[in-house]
C-alpha cells in the first residue's frame, strides 16, 4: 500500500466505501460521483500507478472479476449495456494514478456519453503503424 494513494486506503478499507465486492486482491466500491446508477470502480490492493506498472497476474484476474460483476449488474440492475473504461495517464483523462477499471452501467435515457470521434486515415499510415507495432 502506497500511503499517499486515497485509492490504496479505500481498497484496503482505510476510509469507509460502498463496497459491493471484496476479495484478497481487490476492493470492488461505487463511485462517489457516478456516470449512472451503479458505476463501480475495480480498485485493486496492490499499488500500480497504471496499466504498464500493473502486475501480469493482477491483469488476468482484473477482466475476470470484471465479467463477474457484469453478469451481476446486468441481471440486478437491469442495465442495457456495460462500458468498460481504465485510464492511463492524465492525457487519457486519468485522476488519481492507482489502477483502476470504471465498471459504467448503461441504460437507453442514461444520456451519458462516452465516446471518442473517429479519423480518417490513410491507408499507408494505417500499414506504417501495423508494421511499427506487429511485433510484440
């Protein structure tokens, strides 16, 4: 735990939450200012900043528990449909640098709008890239 990180206190239940899952790896809370009605975040307990600085086995487990909570939201909420949103770094509109998964329930009058505006671009960048980035 990092111990000037408020999302290492709130996963590891330094500071109260509306906690709807908790396991030895993660603290799963609802977001204080929701998109809609029950935006949770997937805080894990272990300190990363980000994505890059995420453990591999922290990363498997993420989209598993991910899932899990989906089916639940899905079937208890009865949301139309499910963002899943993670942010890296403050360009990508990330706050607080812990890791963490935005689980975004979406309904038909949410009005919520979460999307980005699509490019056009030409073919040879488009291959450019595939090549600068193919091999992993």
């Amino acid at each position: 735990m990092k111990d000037n990180c408020i999302f290492c206190k709130l996963a590891n239940g330094v500071f109260p939450t509306n906690s709807i899952y908790e396991d030895e790896d993660f603290n799963v809370i609802l977001d204080l200012s929701p998109a809609t009605k029950g935006h949770a975040l997937i805080l894990p307990k272990k300190h990363a900043d980000n994505l890059y600085e995420l453990p591999d086995e922290t990363a498997a487990k993420v989209l598993v528990l991910a899932k899990k909570l989906a089916k639940n939201m899905k079937e208890k909420l009865g949301c139309d449909g499910l963002n899943v949103v993670q942010n890296n770094g403050e360009v990508a509109g990330q706050t607080v640098l812990h890791y963490h998964l935005h689980l975004i329930p979406r309904y038909s009058d949410d009005a919520q709008k979460i999307n980005w505006k699509p490019q056009e671009v030409p073919a040879e960048e488009l291959v450019a890239v595939k090549e600068l980035l193919a091999e992993v």
